[in-house]
C-alpha cells in the first residue's frame, strides 16, 4: 500500500478545481496535533498545528528542508499563517456571496486525486483513517479549495487585461531588455595539457599545434583537422562547439574567438584545459529581437504584473474588514481568544497561497510583536467579548492533549476525540 507521506510529496493538482496560475491542491497531513490557538480570523480560529503543517508543506514546495536557521523557520512559520489566514477570508467572502460547491464536483474531484495516485476508495479511506480523519472532513477541505479558487476567479476577473498599445508600449520603452547580443558559430582543435602532463610533452603537443595551425591557415579543411587531431569530445562533430555567446565559455577562448571573422583562424590560444585552435564559421551580429517574436512574452509579462497588483489589493481589502487576531509567536502565553471551532479540521489546506504563492505579507497582515497586536475594523471593536477573566487555557490545552493521547493509543474513537475537543473549544 502506498504510504500517506508520498502522497503528500506528490502535490497532485485536482483537475476538476478550476484555479488559476496552475495552482494545487494538496493531500494535507490530516492528524491534527492541537496545543494552542494562534490566531483568529474574523469567527474562524487557527491552530498552531495548522501552521505547521502548511510550514512543512511550504518547506517542501520551496526545496528548502527543515533544517534551516530559527529566524528562517520563524519566517515560513509567518508565511504559513499568511496563507492560512488569507484562505480563511477567501472562503468566507465566497459564503457572504452565496457560493456554493455541490456533491457532484467534490466527488469528481475526489476521483481525480485517487485517479491520479492510483489508489483505491477502501485504500483511500484506511489512509484517512490511520492520520485520524473521515472521508466527509476531506471532503470538506475538498470543498473549501473549490470555493477559493472560485471566488479568486471571480474577483480577479479581467482585471489582467493587457492591450496591444500597452504592449507596444512597454516594447518601445524596454527594447535593451529584448537586444540579443553578438554571437559567434566556432569550432576548435584542442590539444589536452593539465597538471600531470610532462614537460617534454608539453613541448611535443605545442610543436604538433603550431603544424596542423599551419596546415589549417595553408587551406586544408579545419573540419577533417579537428576530426583526426583534436582530442576534444567535439572531434567526431569536426570541432564543432556550436553557437557561442559571452560569458559561456572560458575568458582565454571566448576573447579569441570573438576577435575573428567569418572563415578566420585564430593563432593558438591557451587555456585552462590546453592548446587551442579557433576557427570562426560565422559572426551574427547583435540585434534587438523583432517585436512580434516578444510580443505575447510581454502580453504574458504585463497580464501577471497586473493581476499580482489586482490580486493584492484585493486581499489588502479583505484583510482591512475583518477582524484578526494574532499570537503565534507569544510562546509562554497562548491566545485566548472568543472563537467556536469549525467542523472541519484546522489543518493545512494548501501548499501555499492559491494565487501569488510568494505574496505573503499583503497590506492589511498583522505581524506578530512581542505583545498582542490585534487588527479589527473601527466598527466593529465593541463586539470583543469581555468574559475571558475565569478561563485557563493552559488547563484547556492540558486536555486537549490527554484526549489526543488517547485517540493515540487507540483507547478512544475518531468520532469520541473529536467530539470532546469540539465540547472544550465551544467553552471558550
């Protein structure tokens, strides 16, 4: 049976969630470790345990590993929390607008997971099982990814329309951008001198070089040349090293071979690697590449720049409404926000943002400071509650982890966990 880690590796893209910018959909590590509330968005909380998983998830996707320094681990820890709490949003302005996702899509998109890992329905579900989750709670985070790619197709609409003027435009004004630079078509003959190469050696190949130099300059085929003395890989193509731009071979021979023109033969050129002879089959001169070759690089450039910006602005303004609450980094004194919990886990839905991935730290993030720091709109600052003097959350988190141990150890069901974490969290 495939393992449930390598499924989460593969990072399979649903294809019936229609997102844009190829964005994924990833089997989520669905064991929920809860220790403490980290942040709260608007009604909805966040656990610590969501954060990470989203940060591993990250951290794969970004080929960075865990084993970076704290300061880095704290920053994807942010970035992690970013994406959670603008996905929350995202979900939440789709129910304001009365988007709904039926049975019928989450099913087929449920199908093209198990499609695409070649795994069966009792398979699939055991694995659910074993991580501590249920069919229907995947089906619900299934659900969420539908309705955030929705409402972000429906929000960004065309706002990344690009025009031909406006291409034109950026064409006429970046043209060094599009200028292609002098290249030269070379062959060469090489005689191979390192550091074991000997002395009297040394002299012999530099004899033989300056004879086939003669033998070329004297009008015989540098092709056939190269193919019988050169002891370069390219002998057998007649020394052909192909088209060749600055700053892609060595300083010694690149400075020779672009000194000569077309049909010319270099006098002989050391280098690192030994004795040299060029040959310049062509000079292509350099140009500014034609504005119909960049034309959709640039439609393709400008669409981006512009929706990244639509994009930002729209998150800015989610974030500008809503009420949010951080506290993932006040390690000794957990958050001890109102909140009531969601039925569905509060685990990683995503691999990153379902957008702009690298876009993290949109206007209107509130970033964790030594004290609370909390960002709520001005109408809506009366509405904190006030009724939180008697409660422990330490005492809260204690049992929270004594129910998880024992759903661990198998001493109590999926189902009875989930039900007494629901009963302490509704207590806050």
């Amino acid at each position: 049976m495939t393992c449930w880690p390598k499924i989460i590796k593969k990072c399979l893209a649903a294809a019936s969630v229609g997102t844009l910018c190829g964005a994924t959909l990833i089997l989520p590590a669905l064991a929920e470790t809860v220790d403490r509330i980290v942040a709260r968005v608007n009604s909805e909380i966040v656990t610590q345990s969501a954060v990470e998983e989203r940060s591993i998830a990250l951290s794969e996707q970004l080929n960075q590993g865990l084993q970076d320094s704290l300061s880095a681990g704290d920053a994807l820890m942010q970035q992690a929390l970013d994406s959670i709490i603008d996905e929350k949003l995202k979900i939440q302005e789709a129910k304001k607008l009365g988007l709904e996702v039926d049975e019928e899509n989450v099913t087929k998109a449920l199908d093209d997971i198990k499609e695409k890992n070649q795994i069966s329905d009792s398979d699939f579900e055991a694995l659910l099982e074993r991580e501590g989750n249920s069919l229907e709670n995947y089906k619900a985070i299934i659900r969420d990814q539908i309705l955030v790619s929705r409402i972000t197709q429906m929000e960004m609409g065309n706002r990344g329309k690009v025009t031909d003027r406006q291409i034109r435009r950026y064409y006429n004004r970046n043209q060094k951008d599009y200028w292609k630079a002098p290249q030269v078509h070379a062959r060469h003959i090489l005689f191979i001198i390192d550091e074991k190469t000997s002395k009297k050696d040394i002299h012999l190949k530099e004899i033989k070089a300056r004879e086939i130099l003669d033998r070329a300059r004297a009008g015989e085929d540098f092709a056939q040349l190269a193919r019988k003395h050169s002891e370069d890989v390219s002998a057998h193509l007649g020394g052909d090293v192909g088209i060749i731009e600055r700053g892609k071979m060595v300083k010694e021979f690149e400075n020779a071979a672009f000194r000569l023109k077309a049909d010319e033969v270099s006098e002989i050129v050391r280098t690192p690697y030994g004795l040299h002879i060029i040959k310049c089959d062509e000079v292509i001169p350099g140009k500014t590449k034609a504005f119909d070759k960049v034309k959709e690089e640039i439609r393709a450039r400008l669409f981006f720049e512009k929706q990244k910006r639509a994009y930002k602005d729209w998150i800015g303004d989610l974030r500008e409404k809503a009420f949010i609450e951080v506290s993932l980094f006040e390690r000794q004194h957990p958050s001890t926000i109102t909140a009531r919990e969601k039925e569905e886990p509060q685990t990683a839905r995503l691999s990153n943002d379902n957008f702009f991935p690298k876009d993290g730290l949109s206007r209107g993030t509130v970033k964790s400071r030594p004290k609370k720091n909390f960002h709520r709109s001005p109408a809506r600052q009366p509405a904190r509650s006030s009724g939180l003097e008697s409660f422990d959350p330490k005492a809260m988190e204690k049992r929270l982890k004594y129910f998880k141990q024992l759903r661990d150890n198998n001493k109590i069901s999926e189902s009875e966990y989930q039900k007494k974490k629901k009963e302490l969290l509704n207590k806050l």
